[in-house]
C-alpha cells in the first residue's frame, strides 16, 4: 500500500468515526473529498444543508469547515499514534458568496503555522495548538466563505 493510500484510508476511517459520533456529521451527509498530508477536503450536498433562500446554510458552511481543520489535525494526530483530544479554541468565519449547488470545503495549516512546531511542543507540554485556514470554494472557483481557526490538542491522560 502507498503511503498516498494509506493516508486516504484513515482518512476515510475517520470520517466514518465522525459521522458516528458526531450526529451534525451524519444529517448533513459528511464525505470525504480528498487528503494529503498538508490539506484535507470534506464534501456535503446542498439538500441537507439548504436554507429558506435554497442556497447553502451559514451554519452548515461553518460546520463544514470546523469539521475539515479538526480533521485535519486530529488525522495528523492519528497518522503518528498519538491520543489527544482535539478542540477548536477559536475561528472567524466570513460569508463572501451564497452556494446553489453541493459544495465542499479545503483545510490546510495557516500561514507561518508548521507541524513539526506543534508536535515538538505536543511532546513536551502535552498540549499544543495550531493555525488552520479553511475555504469553501464558490462556483466562480473564489471563495464563498472561510475560516480562520487556532486548535488545540490536549494529551489523553
């Protein structure tokens, strides 16, 4: 097995954890885009996550892109077997375009944020948190919304 295939296999190992434990997940029909080490892409119809508008839900496009930085880290996590809780401790989130179709979001480590720092500090505090920016693309291919988001993951004792 690659390690191209290894990663898109607990990276859909994941996304069933997600959709078991997370109910959100499940009703907004949470699937797997894409991943790689340094992005992960989550997918959803635009059915289950419509407005009154018909257009995407904010709280779907917020949700989508809160669940594809958790997974992000908590994937990165998994990938070294390492045990950790993992929380968002902050976002901003910003509304640029309404969505008519399904649509998906691409996570990736913000600007300046690198793995190799937040596992060094992971392995010496036991906690550590890091930068992740997340879009949902438009149909223009310019985002429609994004976030900015600073995780936090914390050892399991």
């Amino acid at each position: 097995m690659s390690t191209t295939d290894d990663a898109t296999l607990r990276a859909q190992q994941l996304i069933r954890f997600i959709r078991e434990e997370i109910p959100l997940a499940r009703a907004m029909d949470l699937q797997l885009a894409g991943c790689d080490d340094d992005q992960l892409s989550l997918r959803v119809p635009l059915a289950p996550n419509v407005n009154d508008k018909g257009c995407a839900f904010g709280g779907s496009l917020v949700s989508l892109m809160t669940l594809s930085g958790w997974a992000l880290v908590e994937l990165a996590l998994r990938r070294r077997g390492l045990d950790c809780d993992v929380f968002v401790a902050e976002s901003s989130v910003r509304y640029l375009a309404p969505l008519w179709r399904d649509f998906h979001s691409e996570a990736r480590l913000a600007a300046g944020a690198e793995w190799a720092t937040f596992f060094s500090t992971l392995d010496a505090r036991g906690k550590a948190r890091i930068g992740v920016d997340c879009v949902v693309p438009g149909e223009d291919g310019r985002p429609a919304c994004s976030l900015g988001a600073r995780f936090v993951a914390k050892r399991r004792r």
